[in-house]
C-alpha cells in the first residue's frame, strides 16, 4: 500500500511540474512580440493596457492555481480508485451508501472557491464598466468584411479599413490577416472610448494586447475603453463569425504620440488645397499680334492717267 502511495505521489509531481513549466514557458514565448501573436506561444498575450494587465493577473494569480490544484486533486482520486478499489486488491465491496460528512465538504468548498472566483471577477467587470473621462471617441462599425472608423470628436469622416492581400502584407513586411490599408489612429496615453455597432451582422471588435472583445450588433451601440500604454502597432480581427470571409477582417490599431496624432488628424481635416486656374495661352497669343510679327502689306500702286 505505502508503495502504491509514494507512486501516486510521484505521478501528481511530475503532473504538477509539467503544467508549470508549460504556464511559464508560455509567459515567456508570449514576450516575443507585442500587440500580435506569437507562433509557438501558449500563454496570453502581452498587456499593453491596464484592463489586459487586470485581466492577466485575474487568469494567472487567481484562476490558473485553482484550476490547477481541482484538476490535480480529481485526477489523483480517480488513479487512487483505480489502484486501490480495484477488484483484485479489494475482493469484497463495500456496502455504504453515504458519507454525510463528505457531502458537506463537497458541497462547501465548491461554494467557497466560486465566491472567491466571483469576488475577483467582479472586481475585473467593474473595472471594464467604470470608463474614466475619454480624451476621444472612435465609432467603430462591422461591415462584412471590413471595418469603417470614424472620428466625431475629430470631425473626421468614417475611414474604410480593409484587410492587405498576401502579395502586399509581405510587400510591406506586415502579418498577413492581420494587417490593413487604414489603421485606427490613437494618441499613447489617452483613454479612448469605442463605440461599436455592426451594419449587417453581428461582428465583433476584440484587440487581445489591450483585453478587448466587445459585440458589433446592428441596430445597437456598444461602448468600451482602452489606454494604450506604449507607442506601436497592434492588430486584431473579427471574433464573431460573420460570413464566407470572417477570417479576412483584421483590426489594426496604431498608437501614436500626442504631437504625431495631432500632425494626422490635421492632415485628415485640412480642406483640400484649390489648383490657380491656368490660362488659356493661345487665345492671347492669337488674339494679341505685334506688328512686327505682322505681314507687311504694299499699298496698289495708283493707276496711270490716261493720255489726253
């Protein structure tokens, strides 16, 4: 029996050594890139916000060690089971029906995690919900299958964003899928609000650096936040599946400093420049001939007298 104990021990260890190695293995390929994914990365990505960073801390800190020791503790049971109540090392079964002192603790410590479960949750919804004031509003609308932004604070127009070809994402260096012709523009450091709504089916407007995932449904308009923390490019896609090209409907997101989101938005603002009409050169010339340029004319010569 000792022998059969130390063995199950040892396969829990091993279990337990391989899940956190993965986790932390993960964490680690997860650091390659930021605001994209990371080929061979297991883990969530980067926070470049402080909901995502929330959001991170919530998963490892508080559900992962939970979920981990559940999974550890049933598995152990089942192999305990499985060696120790078999039939040939236990013959003759045994005939209780119930343990009330087992029924209660699996009845309490289910309740207990859930409410220290629910307690950090809301803590992280709330967070979510409690927008601080926004320095600026960006609409930003599905469509199947690109994405319209518009600026109203800005008084800037909706800006169609549509997904790069394969043959200019790797023209321009850029993640296929994940790149597109017009970004959305912010300015680091600022509290953005998003306004989200969708023109024919429900899309969905998700930015994994940031923690974002938020509806797009027509006919309603859906509102979340984000402060972008560090300059760069970040890229997201669709996370509603919308149709035959749901998967070429990417979400790019490029975060500026103040001076260089003001030079953009004065860009997209200043009325067009007015060409100087061109005059008509040939008709002055034609119209207007100096006289040296004039055909000389001789005047007839006066008819002779007649002879009288």
């Amino acid at each position: 029996m000792k022998a059969q104990f130390y063995g199950i021990r040892r396969m829990l260890t091993g279990a337990s050594a391989l899940a956190a190695t993965m986790m932390f293995a993960g964490q680690a390929l997860a650091q390659d890139l930021l605001g994209q994914p990371t080929p061979g990365a297991i883990d969530l990505q980067p926070a470049a916000s402080s909901l995502k960073r929330d959001a991170i801390w919530f998963h490892d800190i508080i559900l992962m060690p939970i979920i981990t020791v559940i999974t550890l503790f049933v598995l152990g049971l089942l192999i305990w089971v499985v060696v120790r109540y078999n039939k040939k090392s236990n013959p003759v079964p045994a005939k209780f029906s119930h343990n009330t002192t087992i029924e209660i603790v699996w009845t309490v410590v289910p309740v207990i995690i859930l409410m220290v479960i629910a307690i950090f949750s809301f803590r992280l919804l709330f967070a979510y919900n409690d927008m601080p004031k926004p320095y600026m509003t960006v609409k930003a609308t599905g469509y199947q299958w690109y994405w319209g932004y518009e600026y109203p604070d800005q008084k800037i127009s909706e800006i169609i964003s549509i997904g790069l070809s394969e043959a200019d994402s790797k023209a321009k260096g850029v993640p296929y899928r994940l790149a597109a012709d017009n970004a959305m523009v912010v300015p680091v450091n600022q509290v953005v609000r998003v306004q989200v709504t969708g023109a024919d089916v429900i899309h969905a407007f998700a930015l994994p650096a940031f923690g974002l995932k938020t509806d797009a449904i027509p006919g309603r308009l859906n509102e979340t936040w984000f402060k972008a923390e560090k300059p760069g490019v970040y890229y997201g896609q669709c996370s509603e599946l919308c149709g035959v090209d749901h998967a070429f409907m990417p979400i790019e997101i490029k975060v500026v400093s103040q001076a260089e989101f003001d030079a953009w938005v004065q860009s997209k603002t200043a009325p067009p420049a007015v060409a100087a009409p061109v005059a008509d050169a040939a008709a002055p010339a034609a119209a207007v001939a100096t006289p040296a340029s004039a055909p000389a004319t001789t005047p007839a010569a006066a008819p002779a007298a007649p002879a009288v």
